[in-house]
C-alpha cells in the first residue's frame, strides 16, 4: 500500500463486553463514522491530504462512557460519541484542525511515544 494516511480512527462500538456503551448506540456512531467519511470523500486513497481509515475495535479498556473514539495519530481519547458528536469531530478535528476539548477524555500523542521510543533505543 502506496497511500499517504492521514488519520486512523478506532471506534469501540459494538464491543462483546457491552460495557462502555449499549450496541445499538454503538451501531449507530459507527454507521455514522463510515457514511460521512464516505460522503465527504474523506476515505479515499486518492485524497490529496490523505485518507482517514476507520477500525471498529472491541474494546479500548476505557469501559464508560462510549462509544469510545481513539484519533491517531494526535492520540486524542473522546467519550460519548454519539452520531451528532461523530459530526463534530469530523468537521472541527479532523478537517478544521480544532479538537473539541470538553468531549476529550485522555491525550496520547504518538510524537511523544516516538520521541520516548528514539530515546530509549538511543541511549
Ligand atoms: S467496551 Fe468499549 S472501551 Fe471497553
């Protein structure tokens, strides 16, 4: 694969744990997620800026507060993610470049586990 990724999106929406969210609600956020990134082009390889690639996972041990979206690689944690948030943090973060902080729950940004990992090898 010869394509320039821009962001990768893990969703925790249907886990078999049930325990952050109910499946439905999780069903719902994840169709979301796959239909206005399709609709918004934003999901091709042929996007100029990158495409974003979306993974439904079963559980990224938050457990409250779901559906649960990891954003990589700014390793930006939101909670609650409804349908309506999926839309807002599609435009804002994603495409505006603004996350929304009250939604946010943790940050884990990969620059700081890459920078962490040179200099464990390194020294
Ligand atoms: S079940 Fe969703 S984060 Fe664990």
């Amino acid at each position: 694969m010869n394509t320039k990724v821009r962001y990768h999106l893990l969703l925790c929406a249907s886990s078999k744990k049930q325990l952050c969210c109910k499946s439905t609600q999780g069903i719902k956020s994840w169709e979301r997620l796959k239909n206005i990134l399709k609709n918004l082009n934003l999901d091709s390889p042929n996007h100029p800026k990158g495409m974003i690639l979306r993974s439904k996972v079963d559980c990224l041990r938050v457990c409250k507060s779901g559906p649960i979206l990891l954003i990589w690689p700014d390793g930006i944690w939101y909670e609650n993610v409804s349908p309506k948030r999926i839309d807002a943090i599609i435009t804002n973060h994603l495409i505006k470049g603004n996350p929304i902080k009250e939604w946010i729950i943790k940050e884990t940004p990969l620059a700081s586990f890459t920078k962490e990992l040179r200099t464990r090898t390194t020294s």
